[in-house]
C-alpha cells in the first residue's frame, strides 16, 4: 500500500512513492537541468496525450506486464499516478490502494 507521496530528492525525478513494506520508488521525468516535468494528465494533459502516452508504454511487453497486474515499479506509478482515472494523484493512489486491497 502506498504510504506518502512526496517530491523526489533525485535531480531526473518528479515523485517519490512510499510503501508499507519500507519500498520507495522514484517516477515521474523531471529534466535536471530546468527543473521542467513532462506535462502529464495530472497537469492537465489531453485524453487524446493520454491515450498516446499509454500506448506507446503498453506497448513495451515488460512495462504492460508491470502495469496491467500492478506490480509496483516506476512504470506502474507513472501509468496510474500520473496518467491515471483522475486528474488527481492523492485520488490516483487511494483507487491504486484499493485494488491492491481488493486482491488481498
């Protein structure tokens, strides 16, 4: 389950995930030279970005296993904080916990 999400301390980062288990991952690009994030759903990004962003990502065998069985990873949490249901990541991860919940 996802405990806190915070700012990453990595330079090329946006987000820092927390876990129960003491796990934490980084996702999210951050360009370490301007500081710029790419512009994601969250941020207001188009459903038509969107569904672009999540093809070309589902199209990578190891990232679609990673995301469609919610394996947690940097592509798991970018696919579903950042490009999730919502345009709210807090909203993005209390639905992640549930369905985390749900298989228990």
């Amino acid at each position: 389950m996802i405990v806190k999400i915070t700012n990453s301390p990595l330079i090329n980062k946006r987000f820092r995930v927390y876990m129960d288990n003491g796990k934490k991952y980084d996702f999210g690009f951050k360009d370490p030279e301007t500081g710029d994030f790419g512009h994601t759903y969250i941020d207001g990004a188009s459903e038509n970005t969107k569904f672009h962003y999540l093809a070309r990502h589902m199209g990578n065998k190891r990232e679609e296993k990673l995301i469609k069985n919610l394996i947690p990873s940097p592509s798991m949490f970018s696919a579903l904080l950042l490009w999730g249901n919502t345009r709210s990541i807090k909203k993005n991860a209390l639905w992640l916990n549930k369905k985390w919940a749900e298989r228990e």
